[in-house]
C-alpha cells in the first residue's frame, strides 16, 4: 500500500497527488471552534457532491433478528440545501421487482437538509413491506464544522439511538427488532444515497454528499453511551473488539480504501483520480516577493503535492526575484550543493533568497490611506542644498481623479538619503467646494539661491478649463531645504496665452540652464472641444528665481501635429550652454 501524508487539514483542499485532487490522509487538527477534537489525526474524504466511497457488500454487515450494531463516522457538511447521503445500506431487491419498495430492509444515515432537517437515519426491518422503524432524527447537524455522527442499533432491547458528539439525540423503540432481521442486499454507499424505489437500483441523483468525511467504523455491538463518546478519540485496527469493518483513509492504493480492521471490507473510491505510487513531494513558497521555485522531472514541472516515484532525479529551478540572490536551495530543510535531488521518501523543496547588498533599498515615502487620504499621484523629486531629499505629490483624498478635484499639494523631507521621511507638510491646501485645488507639481533646486522651486496646477481642470474658467500656475518656494513653503502665487495672467482653453504644467521634474533660467513645459489645449485634440507643449522659463515667467515659444506650436501629451525637458550635453 501508499500511503498519502498530509501536513495539516485543508479547509479549502488543494490537490496533493499526481491526478488526483481529492484524497488526503493523516494529521488532521482543528480548532475547539471547528467541533470535535481529533486527536488520533485521520486521513479524510474530500466529497465535491459527485464523488462517493463504496463497500462490497457482505453478510458482515447484515443484522439478524435481534442482533446489535453500530455505525460512526465523523462528518463535515459544506452547506444546507439538500438530503446528502452520509452511509446508506438499504435496498432489497425481492419486493422491488415486483412494485414493492426496495427501501423494507436497512439504514440510510444522511443530513444537510436545513437547520431544522439536519441529521437522520431511516431504519427499516426486512419485513416483506414498507416498515419504518423508528424514523430518528435531530436539527443540530451543522455545517462547516466537524461532527462526530453514531448510529446504534440495539435488536435484543428494540432500541434504535442517534449521537452527535458524543451526546443522545434521539431514541426509537419498536419491539419487531427481536422477529426480523436488517439484510440489505447492495453495496454500503458513503457519501451517497440510494433510490430505493428503482430496480434495479441506482443513486439518488441528488443525494450526494458535498463536504468531508472520515472515521467510517462499523461495529457488530451496540456501543453504550461512554462508548460512544470515546469512539470519537479512540484509534481502532485489527485489534479493536467487534470492528466489522474501519476507515481512517491513510491507506490507498489507486481506488481501493484499507479496511483497517483486518477483515478485508476493501472500498472503492468513485468518481476519484487514482492515487498514483510514490512519495509525496512539497514545493515550499519562498518568503514572498524574494524569488521562485519550480521542480522539474525531464522537462515536465511538477506541481506541489504530488507523487513521484522513488529514485526518480529531480531539478530545482530556483529563480531570485530582483535585488536578490539565491542563497541555498533546501530538501528536507537541509541545504544541497548543487540544484538535483533524487526522491525518496516524502520530500519537500525550497529555497532561500537574500537581499543583494548593492541593490538599492526600497522606501515608501507616500503610502495609501496616510493622513486620512486613500490616494497619493504624480511624485516629485529634488535634492536640497543641504544634501537632504524632498519629495513632493497630489494628496487626492478618496479619489483618484484629476483637477478639479479636490487635491492638495504635499511635501516630505529625508535627511538620511530617504531611508526615513518627514511627516507630510502641506503646500498648497485643496478646498475644491471653495474654488482652491491643486496639483501636478514639478520642483527644482535654484542653484542661484539655494532655494527650492515648486510649480504645480490650480483651479480648473485641464478639460473643463476654457477662456473665462481657466486652470491656472502656481509658484511655492522654499528658503529652508523644503522644511516650510510660501504661500502659492498665481502667475497664470503671466503665461495664458490668447488661443489657451486649457493649460497644466508637465509635472515632475524642472529644467535650470547654466544661466540660471528655470524652465518648464505647459501642456495646452488650443481647442474648445472637451478631448485630446490640438493639444500643443509650450515652453515657459522665469529668470529671476520664479518671480516671473514668459512664454518662450509662443509663436510654434510643438509637435506640429497637434497631439502633445506631458512633455518634460532634458539637458543635451552641448545644446545649453547658457
């Protein structure tokens, strides 16, 4: 036999076999609030309510007239909606062939109808006719938790009990368990219900369990209440007194299930992949964003969970994400030399990266929701004359939208080469129910002065902006290394031109010629429609440390086809030389 090993329980099962997705086993933990406490650690069924387990069926399993059982089993039902077949043994051919019902011998345990119809047992003597013993029932089978589910069946006493967790709900009597025997003449379904007015009999079509299931442990007595109870966390095999036949699913081979009492009960799993022979192996995640690792058998990559047969040489492709390196690549939490390992046994493979110590450092200096706004766009960068950093950028609230939103200019300052910022200080506050709203800054450092340089956009939108309503330029200084900024000049008088509708400044970055003329580029819109249509890029230059500005080239429009978008300066080596 193979066996397939589980770390832990998967709530939201991922395939583990080559495959196959939809058979786990061993170590199980869970929660106090996940229901019952398992602590012997089975396999499980993983049911997705078209597959379902079945057990040859056999006299083992049959009650003679006032004989004992008992049938547990722990379950884990996904949701209500419908009666889902936990264990049912329950058809007999003779008075199905001839319009009778094949339901008059056996037991049908199913649940998951609603809250209030959860959890059920229909128990029928083989009586020749419809006979329903003792229909037991309770509404406390819940869903999304494990429940430890019993059936015990007492014909001396005419007794049929059901227990959830241990504790009695329901009791039915009826003295003909003493005459009659329950002999069903199918296969046990698990997971699954029968039609049992059919003949020849088929599955109920919609009976089918969707969630987990394990523990599946038929017994030939009828457990006391104690007894009951310490089934939940007793470990059973071929010693276990009166075990007819016991599931634990640790044990499978392709689509044959262990009956690990020793008495050969073998199930078959339907409407599974078939667990493939070999050992498990585990690809382990690097720690996020460091790297990746892939397995390769040949040129085949292999996915975690998997099973490869043992002996079989294997590649580990180990790939460093950018500004890190490959430090070891790891097989069972030991470091190789090399990128080969040859499977044996269940195996799991890793990897771990390091930062590269050249690679530059990564710091958020505008992060999402900080100072009570969601949003923050459009950086700016410049270094000071006392060698500190400051950064500038919109603060756009909860909005991602351009002027004339409200949006606020803001500032930071590091003076340890951006390892860590300042708290934000506001240049140019946005009120736009006011008619104040700012944005799109571009910053430089006067070499003149010393001092910092800051235009940005204000009032209108580039769009909505026309001769009346315009979007306007404003100019902010600082005379102490971006610790505090002036109050925003207008200077929008000093560079609309006639034909603007729409202008805003190219954000970003500043241009210093080695005359000292600070420069910038306007985007413009020489049209009243409201797209991007004769859209043209102005030069526009202060002398005087961003006193007072012109336009330079006023009279040419660039590009000359009309479809100018955010254009930004550069310096040529040879083309300013003043």
């Amino acid at each position: 036999m193979n066996k397939i090993t589980v770390k832990c329980f998967v709530a939201a099962f991922m395939g583990i076999l080559a495959g196959n997705s939809n058979v786990s086993a061993a170590g199980m933990t869970l929660n106090a609030d996940d229901g019952i406490a398992l602590a012997n650690g089975p396999g499980y069924l993983d049911l997705d309510g078209s597959r379902y387990m079945t057990i040859a069926h056999s006299s083992d399993f049959d009650i003679e007239a006032g004989g004992t059982m008992t049938v547990t089993a722990k379950v884990y039902i996904d949701q209500y909606g419908k009666h889902q077949g936990i264990i049912c043994n329950r058809w007999h051919p003779s008075t199905t062939s001839s319009g009778g019902n094949g339901s008059t011998t056996g037991f049908d345990i199913f649940g998951g109808y609603s809250s209030t119809q959860s959890f059920s047992n229909n128990v029928n003597l083989n009586k020749g006719s419809w006979n329903n013993l003792g229909h037991v029932w309770c509404n406390t089978l819940s869903t999304q938790t494990w429940t430890h589910v019993a059936w015990v069946y007492d014909g001396a006493n005419g007794t049929s009990r059901l227990y959830l967790n241990g504790e009695l709900k329901d009791t039915r009597t009826n003295s003909d368990t003493k005459n009659y025997p329950i002999n069903p003449q199918t296969d046990i379904l698990v997971g699954a219900r029968y039609n049992t007015g059919s003949y020849p009999c088929n599955i109920m079509g919609d009976s089918y369990l969707k969630g987990k299931i394990t523990d599946v442990r038929f017994y030939s007595q009828a457990l006391t209440a104690s007894e009951v109870a310490g089934d939940i966390n007793t470990v059973v095999d071929a010693s276990t007194p009166n075990l007819i036949a016991a599931y634990d699913f640790k044990d499978i081979d392709r689509l044959a299930v262990t009956d690990i009492s020793g008495n050969g009960h073998t199930a078959t799993l339907v409407g599974f992949s078939e667990y493939l022979p070999g050992s498990m192996l585990t690809i382990e995640a690097p720690a996020a964003d460091t790297g990746t690792v892939a397995v390769y058998n040949g040129t085949t990559e292999l996915e975690s969970g998997v099973n490869v047969e043992d002996g079989t040489l294997l590649t580990v492709e180990a790939t460093p994400a950018t500004d890190y390196t490959l430090s070891h690549i790891t097989v069972n939490g030991t470091p190789i030399s090399g990128n080969t390992f040859t499977m044996a046994g269940p195996t799991s493979v890793g990897a771990v990266f390091e930062r590269d110590p050249s690679a530059p450092t990564k710091v958020l200096v505008f992060d999402m929701n900080e100072s009570g706004s969601k949003y923050y766009r459009i950086p700016a960068l410049v270094t000071a004359a006392d060698g500190s950093l400051v950064a500038l950028a919109d603060k756009r609230g909860s909005s991602l939208s351009d002027l004339p939103n409200t949006i606020s200019v803001v500032a930071k300052r590091s003076t340890d080469g951006g390892q860590t910022w300042s708290e934000a200080v506001t240049i140019a506050q946005g009120d736009a129910a006011n008619g104040k709203t700012y944005g799109d800054p571009a910053v430089i450092l006067d070499r003149n002065t010393g001092n910092l340089v800051a235009v940005f956009s204000g009032d209108n939108g580039f769009f909505a902006s026309n001769k009346t309503n315009r979007a306007g330029f404003y100019v902010s200084k600082s005379t102490d290394n971006g610790i505090t900024w002036s109050e925003p000049k207008n200077i929008s008088d000093q560079l609309y031109q006639s034909n603007w509708y729409g202008a805003f400044c190219a954000s970003g970055k500043m241009l210093q010629t080695k005359s000292g003329r600070i420069m910038f580029v306007a985007n413009t819109r020489l049209s009243s429609q409201w797209a991007l249509v004769d859209v043209y890029e102005y030069v526009c230059a202060s002398d005087d440390g961003g006193e007072t500005w012109q336009v330079l080239n006023a009279p040419t429009r660039i590009p000359a086809a009309g479809n100018g978008n955010e254009s930004k300066l550069g310096k040529h080596p040879t083309a300013l030389s003043s």
